[in-house]
C-alpha cells in the first residue's frame, strides 16, 4: 500500500506487518494521486507541483525512474491500464 500527503511525502506500507516500508518526499507540493503497477515493483505519484514521476520500488530507498512534465496546473488523478501501460 502506498499513501501521499500534503507535504509531498509519499509513505510505502507493510500491511501484514502494519508497519511503514519506506518514506520519501519525491514533489515539492501535495501528493493528489498514487497509482501502484500490477506487479507490484514500481509507483507512479502525481502532484500540486504540475510532475508525475514513475519510481522503482524495489529498491531501498525507491529510485526515480522517470519524470512528467507539461501540465499546467495540479496533476489530481491518473489511471493505469489494465496492461500496466
């Protein structure tokens, strides 16, 4: 499970253990939306600071794979397919 707060922080979670994972801080603004893939490995956020960013979760802490820009304004939702795409 994966939450995203006002301050930019994005928090991975253990469920069964009902523990944290991991924290980042990966925007400057909001976290408005978080996508995980099927497959579990990787993150999308996306953010009050116009980005969405694609991240490795495997990883300890997760690395930043790629980054979206060209809105203009928030970014306050995002879908994936069902294909992961």
């Amino acid at each position: 499970m994966a939450t995203g707060g006002y301050d930019g922080t994005v928090k991975l979670w253990d469920i069964a253990a009902k523990k944290e994972k991991a924290s980042f801080a990966p925007h400057k603004h909001w976290v408005h939306a978080l996508a995980l893939t099927a497959d579990g490995k990787s993150l999308i956020t996306a953010s009050e600071d116009t980005t969405a960013k694609l991240w490795d979760i495997t990883t300890s802490p997760p690395q930043e794979k790629l980054t979206f820009k060209g809105h203009t304004g928030a970014i306050t939702c995002l879908a994936l397919s069902a294909d992961g795409q």
